[in-house]
C-alpha cells in the first residue's frame, strides 16, 4: 500500500516536471514566433528599412541553426 | 541509427492489454478529441477534401486551355481558379497532410503517449475547416476571389475586392494552426521520447518533422506579419508595399519569398521523412547514412534560407545579388543530392520487392529528381531571365510538390494504412493507382517543359496557335491524373470498412520503427507504459 502511493507520488511529480518543461518548451517557440512577427512589421517602420530586414533575417537563420544544430550534437 | 530492433524495445505494452482501449463515440468524438489518432485522421480527411476541391480547380483550369480561345470561364473567374488552386493546395492539402501524418505516427514512432498538448492539437485541426470555408467562401463575396496569384503580389493585392480580405484572414488562421502544430510537435519530440531514444536514434520522418517544424516556427511569422503589412494598406491608409503612398512592392516580393522558399521545403521534408521510412522497408536493409541523411535535410532547411531571390531574379537586382543566390541556390543540389545518393544506396543490393508504398517511392525518386534537375536550370540567373514566368517553372514546380510531397504522402499512406485501420490496402487496387497517376503526371506535366521553353507564360486564360497541340495533351492528362485518385479513394474506403486480409503487426518485413511494435490496429492508447529503447 504505502509502496503505491509513493509510486504514484513519484509519477505525479515526473508528470508535473514534463508538463512544465513542455510549457517552458512551448512558451520559448511562442515568443520567437511572435518576435518575428512583431520584428518584420517594426523592420518596415523604422528608418534603415534593409539593415532592419538584414538584421531580422539574420535573427531568423541564426535561430535555425542554432536550434537544429544544438540537437544534432545530441 | 533509424532503426530499433524489436528485441531492444521493451515495454512496448499498450492500452487495449490493460482493458482501457474505451473511447468516445460518435461525431463528438472528432469534435471535443485530443487523441492525436484521431486528430491525425481528420487532418488527413481535411487534406484529402481540399485536395479534391483545389483538383477541380486545376481541371477547370485545364478544361479551359484544352484548346485556344476563351471557352467556359471568365479571364478574371480563370485567375481566381489560378491563385486559389495554388493557395488551397499548399495551405489545405499538403501541408494538413503532413501534420496528418506527424499527428498519427510521431507518439507512436518515439513511444509517447499523445502529443504534448493535446486541447491545442484539437485547436490547430479546428482552425482549418473555418479558413477553407473562408478561402472557397471568397468566390461568392463582390468582386470574387482573389485573383493575382498565390503569391499574393501588390499593387492587385492592394487593389482587389473584398476576397483578397478573407483570404488574408485565412492565411493568418492558417498560419496561427500551422504554428501551434510546429510548437506542439517540437516539444513533443524534444520532451516526450522514449527512455534510450536519443536524437540521433530517432527515426527519419520524425527528424525530417522536427526540422519542418523550425521552419514553421521561423517563417509563419514573417508571412503573417507581411499579409498583415498588406492589409493595413488596403484598409488603414498605410503604404508599407502601396508604391502610390511611397510603398516599396518590390520589398513585399523579398518579404514574401523569405517566407515562400522555406514553404517549399516545409512541404517536402516530410515526404523526404516517408520515403526514408518506405525504402529501408522494403528494400529490407537499414537507412544508408543515417547521420549524413540527418545533416543533410539540416543543411537543406538552413541553406532554404539564403535562396529566396532566385523567384524574383527579374525585379532588378545587382550583379552581385544575382550571382550570390544562383550559386546559393545551386548548392542546395549537394545535400538533396546527398539523400539521393543515400536512397539509391539502401536500394543497392537489398532485397527489394514492389509493393505499392515502395512504387511510389521510387517513382518520388525519379520524378523528384526530375523537378531537382530543372529547378538547377531555373537557378541559372541568364537562363531564368528567360524562363520566368512561362509554363517550365509551372512544370519544375509540380514535378517537386506533385511527383514529390504527393506521391510520398500517397505512398505513407498505403505504408501506414494497416496499421492505422487493421486492414491491408487492395495491392491491385494501389498498384492501379500508382501506374494510373504516373503516366497521366507525366502526359500532364512534361508538356509544359516544352511549352515553356516554347515561351508560354503562365496564368493566362487563352494562348497563341503554336501551342495548341501541347496543351491538349496535357489537359486530357490532366483529367486522366483527377480520376485516378479516385482508385485510391476506392481503396481507402475498402481499408475503412475493413473489407481486406487483416493487417498483422508488422505487414512489412524490413519495417522496423517502434509503430511496428503495436498490434493494428494501432489501439486508441498506446504507450502509456513508455516503452525503453536499447
């Protein structure tokens, strides 16, 4: 008996640990998409139109490679 | 390594052993689900819907230049037909297709028991069915659909009615789903393999959609925020691309492309991802290269970055800037080279047989590499500058999306469908279908190479005498290639209804990704109990 509840206990708390890293996860991805939304309308607005558009493209590829080559490392 | 053998996986039980394989039943259950079965089911019913719908454009299309002369549609109704074939193809049938296929195969190839979020994952499939209704419901609002291309170019997109609004309220739908799918299929592969799953064991479908999903995550954003741009200059008095108040259209075309180059891959890793799967299977070998195929579809999306002007070669760039994305476009050929040596390779020497998933990826192969070819000719600046915008890019382009991510979706489909229904696919009925489609692709598309070259341009509703005869064949090609996907609608329907041997657990003797391991069909819960691979 008080071994399955300490199973439990214990599933419970990997449980919560995964949900929390999987929002943790999510929210990170949400906020980079959302900072390229935001960044390609402000790139437009402000003065240096094509450095803007340089620097937001540059922000983009470099996302990709380090968010795929930190995986690949694995 | 690709490949788990089934020795090294334990606790592979599942649900239905433990007596809780219940689920919901009736039209709710599609409804209010979070399964991602059943989630992946509807997206690939969704897609198929759209397919067809997006097809009967494409044949209206075709029935109209299947002689010279304007003869059943309107010039403006036939432009509509063009930009919404493009728009519901890309965004309704392929793409929802691939996320179809991530849904049912992703938990189940990396051993989790649903996706990470599974009330977003019902959210991201919703979403979907009100933007089609929107995009198709364009047609019926005053001044028609939108008509100046899938590429949504200004000053027509500034200037049209209100269908170009609803189609941008579309994309933004679209792309927000799109974007909540990539979000939950990164953390799910990320957070939720299973114990000894490492990255570098994981399966190629599964790499290939976590790298696609970067690719959503990164250029989604910038579509949205460029179609958004768009209709504050329709409707709020700004000039971002509005060339009248001081807008730069040509900035749009760069914004766009940024965004429209990725597209193409995030439409194609996927089905590089199948065939990866399929080949090994029935060549009954393992993947060649497994790490070189990993690098290479990472180098691919990375380098799909830097390409993008190579659309828009004559808009009036400099000299450098023209010659900087032709040999950038033309290094992509390395890595999906790469993979096409790696897929040739795993043929070689194995024991290979012909069932219909292996025929359409060898016929992906080969039709692949065909529109591979003619998009390096297309890469060349001098060469471009005379084909831009005539019916060879309309060509290249369909042997990549069509022959490619179709015909690897066609055949993830026949691979999967024992599993995802119990019951194994009409082998006559899907030997039928790949023949059928394949010659009428081919009677349908190699014309428009010869057109092209020949100076045909593309979206125009009447043509010149001298290309008459080219466009007969490819129009009766056309219906020919319409009515074969109803072979494999007859197919589908027979594996729904189990009518058909039943399907074992592992139907393919060279298969050896952890899906394999569940018996089919696979039970509405699976791997609870995480399975541990070795």
């Amino acid at each position: 008996m008080m071994s399955d509840l300490s199973s439990k206990a214990v599933h419970g708390h990997a449980d919560a640990r995964l949900r929390s890293t999987n929002v943790r996860t999510a929210i990170v991805l949400a906020s980079i998409a959302a900072v390229f939304f935001v960044g390609i309308v402000v790139a437009k607005l402000v003065g240096d139109t094509s450095t803007a558009m340089s620097v937001l493209g540059a922000a983009v590829l470099l996302f990709l490679v380090l968010a795929i080559g930190r995986n690949l490392r694995k | 390594m690709s490949t788990i053998p089934h020795d090294h996986v334990a606790g592979d039980d599942h649900a239905s052993e433990h007596g809780h394989d219940h689920h919901p039943s009736g039209i709710m259950r599609y409804v209010l689900t979070t399964n991602h079965k059943d989630i992946g089911t509807m997206y690939l019913l969704f897609s198929l819907t759209m397919f067809f719908v997006g097809g009967v454009f494409a044949l209206t299309i075709r029935a109209e230049l299947f002689e010279p002369g304007l003869q059943i549609v309107h010039p403006e109704f036939f432009n509509s037909l063009t930009t919404l074939h493009g728009l519901i193809m890309i965004f309704g049938a392929i793409m929802p297709a691939a996320v179809g296929f991530a849904n049912w195969q992703i938990p189940m190839m990396i051993g989790a028991p649903d996706m990470a979020f599974a009330r977003m994952n019902n959210w991201s499939f919703w979403l979907l069915p009100p933007a089609a209704i929107m995009l198709i419901g364009s047609f019926f609002v005053p001044g028609g659909a939108a008509a100046g291309g899938w590429t949504l170019y200004p000053p027509l997109s500034v200037q049209a009615g209100m269908g170009m609004d609803l189609t941008i309220f579309a994309i933004h739908i679209m792309g927000a789903s799109s974007i909540m799918g990539s979000i939950n299929i990164i953390t799910t592969i990320l957070n939720m393999r299973a114990p000894g799953m490492t990255m570098m064991k994981l399966p190629l479908f599964v790499w290939t959609w976590l790298i696609t999903a970067y690719l959503l995550i990164a250029v989604m954003p910038v579509l949205a925020g460029s179609v958004t741009m768009l209709l504050t200059d329709r409707h709020f008095g700004t000039s971002f691309f509005n060339a009248a108040g001081g807008g730069d259209p040509v900035l749009f075309q760069h914004v766009f492309w940024f965004f429209g180059h990725p597209e193409v891959y995030i439409m194609i890793l996927p089905a590089f991802g199948i065939v990866s799967e399929i080949i090994p299977a029935f060549a009954r070998k393992p993947l060649f290269g497994y790490a070189s195929m990993v690098y290479a579809v990472s180098s691919i999306a990375i380098l799909s970055f830097i390409v993008w002007a190579h659309h828009m070669f004559t808009v009036g760039m400099p000299a450098a800037g023209l010659l900087f994305f032709m040999y950038a476009t033309m290094l992509i050929a390395v890595p999906t080279g790469v993979k096409v040596f790696n897929w040739l390779a795993t043929m070689w020497r194995g024991s290979m047989t012909f069932e219909t998933p292996m025929l359409f990826a060898i016929g992906f192969l080969f039709l692949f590499t065909m529109g591979g070819f003619t998009g390096l000719v297309l890469a060349l600046t001098p060469i471009d500058v005379q084909l831009q915008d005539t019916y060879y890019v309309v060509a290249h382009f369909h042997y990549v999306l069509v022959a490619g991510s179709l015909f690897a979706f066609f055949g993830g489909a026949y691979y999967w469908l024992p599993k995802w229904t119990g019951t194994m696919y009409d082998e006559t009925l899907g030997k039928w279908h790949f023949w059928t489609i394949m010659i009428s692709f081919n009677i349908t598309f190699f014309p428009m190479h010869f057109l092209g070259v020949a100076g045909m341009p593309r979206r125009i509703p009447d043509y010149a005498q001298q290309f008459a005869d080219w466009n007969m064949v490819a129009s009766i090609g056309a219906f020919g290639f319409g009515l074969s996907q109803l072979i494999f609608v007859w197919a589908l329907i027979k594996c729904i209804r189990g009518d058909g041997v039943k399907a074992p657990a592992k139907p393919w003797e060279g298969a050896d990704t952890l899906e394999w391991t569940l018996p089919s069909p696979a039970p509405y819960h699976t791997f609870e109990t995480p399975p541990v691979v070795k």
